[in-house]
C-alpha cells in the first residue's frame, strides 16, 4: 500500500510535523524530515494494525495533486 505523507515544517517549534491524509486523524511529527517521515511510517503502520483490529476498512489512497508552497 502506497499513502501520501505530507511534511511541513514550523519555524517557531523548527520541527518538522507529518501527516497522512488519506488516514484522517493520522499525524506525527520530528526534529528533522527523515525522523518526521520514519515516524509516519511507523503511524501507518499502526493506524492500519487499529484498522484491521476494529475490523474496519483500510482507507485507500485516492490520487491527489501535490502543492509545494515556498
């Protein structure tokens, strides 16, 4: 399975927060762009563990568009 993980970065905090939209509520973050995407690795990974424990759905990635703000 393939989601799309957005970063951000917040120059008050200067880290890095993550988010997964296909998964609602699915959000991590780190102190650098590898830690925040390692993290929301290991987020998916357990959303989609929760999932199948509850016996819901996996939501499935719908294509997107990708925008990049400077």
């Amino acid at each position: 399975m393939k989601f799309t993980v957005v970063l951000s970065y917040d120059t008050e905090s200067r880290t890095y927060s993550a988010s997964v939209p296909a998964l609602p509520g699915c959000h991590t973050w780190g102190r650098t762009k590898t830690q925040a995407y390692r993290n929301a690795l290991d987020a998916i990974d357990t959303y989609l563990e929760a999932m199948g424990k509850l016996g819901e759905p996996v939501p499935r990635e719908v294509s997107s568009k990708v925008a990049v703000s400077r």
